[in-house]
C-alpha cells in the first residue's frame, strides 16, 4: 500500500488543555495493545465517509451518527470537534485526496489498564467501484434473525449502532459468495427487508424510492439519507417505511447505497436476475460524486 | 496490574521453519495495527481457560473449542500444538500461577497489509470470585432475540462461535445493572432459556443436573461440561436438552458456569429471590477447582 495515513486520537471525548488531542503516526504501526476492548470485545463504534478533492462528504451526518452509536453502547460521549480536526489533518496528510475514504473510530479503550477511550482516524485512496456501479451486483436475501420491532423489544442487542462487533457482516458476505452472488440484504422472521451488511437498501417503485425506517434496528444510511434530500430533483418522490420482502421483486430497479461504494444496483436476487435503471443510478452517483460537504 | 504476560503468536496457523512460532513480548505493549480485522471487524475468536498450580484446567475442551469457533468462521485452521507451547510460555511466564488465566486468540490478521493470520495468548493471576460463588449473584432475563432453532436456520449468524464481536455482551451486563441485577440469563422468542453472556447456564431439577443444547446457538460449555462428566460423583443425573423459561423459576437450584468465575449460584431472577444450594455449589467449585488437566 503506502498510501495510508493514520492519526490517534488519544482524548476522544475530552478536551486536555496542554495535550494534542490527535497525532499522525505511521499507517501501518502497532498501535494498540491486545486488552483494548476494541480488540477483545468488538465494543466500539465506527464510520466510513468518502473523501473528494480533499472534501469530507456528507460528513456531518456521519459525525452525527458516531455521537448516536456513541449513546446506544454508552460510550463516552465523542467530542465531535475533535473528530473534525483528526479527520481534517488525516485528510491533509493524504498525497492524493481527489478519491479517498476515512474511517474513524471510538474505542472504550484498554479494559485492563483503564486510560480511557481512545480514538484514531485511518485514511486512504479509494478502491475502484466503477464496475459495480455501472454492472451492479447479484445479492442474495439472508435472515438477520430478528424481528421487525427488535430494536424496541430488546434495544440491549444494539440493533442500530455502528459497532466494531462485524463478525456476521464478514460471515454473511462468505454465504453470499458459496451462493454465486457479491453481497446481501438482510430481511427479519416476519418478512420485512432491512439493508445489506455494508450499505443501505433502496427500492424504486414507479416515481418513489423507498427505503425502511430506521427504527427498524438498521443503520440511518447518511448516502441514503442525502439520494432522498435531492430526489425531488430527480423528478423522484421518497418514503421511508416498513418495506415486505415481496417489494424487492416488484421493484422497478433496487440499489444497495454506501458512503465509499456509492449507489450499486442490484442485478440478481437469490439468482433471478433484475432489471436495473442504468440512467437513473448514474444520475444518482454523478449527483453523490460532486457532493462538497 | 504489572502481573500480566503475552505471548505473541506469529504463525498460529501453520508451521514456519526457521522462524520462531511465538514469541514473550510486554503485556501492555502496543502490538497491533488499527487494520487487524480484531479490531476493525470483531473478526476473530478467542478462549479464556482457568490455570491452576501451572496447569491449564480443560485445557483440551477449550482447544476444541477454539477449533470449532473457527470452523464456523472460516478462519484458517489454527495449529494447536503452537498454542499448546505458547500457552504453556505464557504460564510459565507468569510469577504466581496458582489462581490465574489465560485468554488466547486467533485473528483473521491485518485487512489492509495481509500477512496472514495471527494469535496471541494473555495470562494474568485470577480475579478474587470467592464472593459470588458463596453468596450468589442477581440475574435479569434478556430476549437474545432469536428462536430456539436460529444455529440451524441461519448459520452464518455465528450463534454457537465464541467471537471477538462481542459488544453485545457488554451491552447486556449494563441493562442488567439498569435493573439492579449483576448478570444475565439470554432467552429465546419462543420461550427457551439458553446461557449468560460469559457463562453457561445449568439447573438442578430434584437428583439432575440441566443446561440447554448446544446445538441451539449456544457454547459448549467447557465447566458444564466438566461438572456434567463428574455429575454421578455427586449422586446427580445430567441432561442435555430445550429447557423452558418456567423451569428457572421452578428449579431447586440454578448456576451459571464458566472457566475462571466457575459455578456462581443465581440468588434472584428478574428482582425475586430464588434460594441457592450452599452445599452443592461448595462440592462442584472444590471439584472444578482440584482439576489438573
């Protein structure tokens, strides 16, 4: 690689006159040790945003989400104006931030020499998604297990937040693959859609795009969020709601939407192949391209 | 603390010739970079094992254990002859072993610069439990969201896999605290009771000892299962099977079970006081603690 560059963040959540907050370290270093709860018990949260000539985009609905993560598991509450300068100095230590991501976390920290939580943002050029954007990918429906009401029933199970605990988000990617398709939407027992692993799910139904609440344990998509705040420029009405697995087949072209990704239409579903609307998605991802905040 | 060893284990997976397996390194050193996927992904599995007078307690049940986490997760077959000899580094390492533990893991390694798998093995003097196992603690009973027959149904939820992705867990322990309670008793949607967070759940019902099937997305319990093996020493019969939520309330006696903590007596269920077995729970804990293998 080479490319990467790292910032720690040694005071997440507090300001400490007479100490940086944040350092920049080399990317590949050994950081932490084996006791940060990180490490050992996946509890701590994170985001992935996308970097376009230098700009953070939509970046604070993702600063908004991190504080949101923050409160479900109870972690210290992140200062967020720290986060923005770390990201800002990791940014500015790319050599090339036309096409970058960073990913920033909040750790618990060390469970066996208590120092607090801590933090780091990790920055690099990004991978390049043009095929599945143009080509789209098959996905394959999986249960997550749960219910609709699950984040009501049993809010203790962190449906919702953004957390470090992504073993599942890894092992259903390898069902996928033993499937022959690239990725996954997530559906609950009693027959709902919820999102892919990685990415939000969004439906085209004649003029409406429709995506599924929140509320419903999965994460606010922030791409999502901002294909819905500039649809109506795209002739396109938006509803956010409960959405039944049949609507997937119905739909008239489905995406999965993410910040580095962007909007990847699905070509496949659990084999069957689906249409998709090449004009409309490269509108989309023009529209999400040239974002500068 | 200052007690505390590691071993780091470079090749946990495989034979290296000429180059060293593992290695003693500082216990609260910096070792890993912020892309090993333990970190990034909770993708990793671990075990912690009780060690008595030097010798690692079921230390055979734990190695089996890890072998099978990582058959679920597709981690690369870990090589336990090296964690045999890393473990047995890490004690020997240790001033005072005769009441502590060892943690060990196997990481699907760093997803940025991969270099392969690793491992590492901590070991520590064991925290005083004699308290709980005296005295009993408190326990609230927490929806673990999923039915009974969700191992089965959905494989790739990893239910039964003893992962680093284990903020729920954590989350769990603070609800419990919320309720006035020290420790959780996981249910099923459909009425089953199945293990704590950190331990597994066992009954006794008149002359049998009880605990709920590991095929029902729970794990093998190493100490239940020890206590199951030496069951008829005590004059108890023992069974493996569903066991319903009414029967915690009905049973004479409830523990949950793990390596270092052993068989901790419940004293209340969902804010009632249940009544313990002193003498029983006396008689297993001199048992699990006189194992010496």
């Amino acid at each position: 690689m080479g490319t990467a560059v790292l910032v720690m963040i040694d005071h997440p959540s507090a300001s400490h006159p007479g100490a940086p907050a944040h350092r920049l370290v080399p990317a590949g270093s050994a950081q932490l040790p084996v006791t940060d709860v990180a490490v050992t018990r996946g509890d701590g949260i994170f985001e992935t945003a996308a970097v376009r000539d230098g700009v953070v985009q939509s970046a604070e609905r993702h600063l908004t989400r991190l504080a949101h993560s923050a409160a479900m598991l109870e972690l210290p509450v992140p200062d967020l104006q720290v986060y923005r300068e770390a990201i800002a100095e990791a940014v500015g230590a790319l050599a090339d931030s036309s096409d970058a991501f960073v990913k920033y976390t909040l750790s618990r920290g060390d469970e066996e020499n208590p120092k607090g939580p801590i933090g780091w943002v990790y920055a690099d050029v990004s991978p390049d998604h043009e095929d599945e954007r143009t080509e789209g990918l098959p996905v394959v429906l999986l249960s997550r297990g749960y219910a609709l009401d699950i984040a009501q029933t049993a809010p203790w199970l962190l449906q919702g937040a953004k957390t470090l605990s992504y073993a599942v988000n890894k092992s259903v990617l390898r069902e996928a693959k033993k499937r022959g398709a690239a990725d996954v939407v997530f559906t609950t027992t009693d027959g709902y859609l919820l999102e892919g692993p990685t990415s939000s799910l969004v439906l085209r139904l004649g003029d409406t795009l429709v995506t599924t609440r929140p509320e419903s344990g999965i994460l606010a998509g922030t791409t999502q969020e901002d294909v819905f705040a500039f649809a109506a420029e795209l002739g396109l009405r938006s509803e956010v709601r409960d959405v039944r697995v049949e609507e997937l087949a119905a739909a008239d072209a489905a995406w999965l939407m993410s910040s580095v990704r962007l909007a990847v239409p699905i070509n496949a579903v659990d084999g069957v192949p689906k249409a998709f609307d090449a004009a409309l998605t490269e509108q989309i991802n023009t529209r999400l391209i040239a974002r500068r905040a």
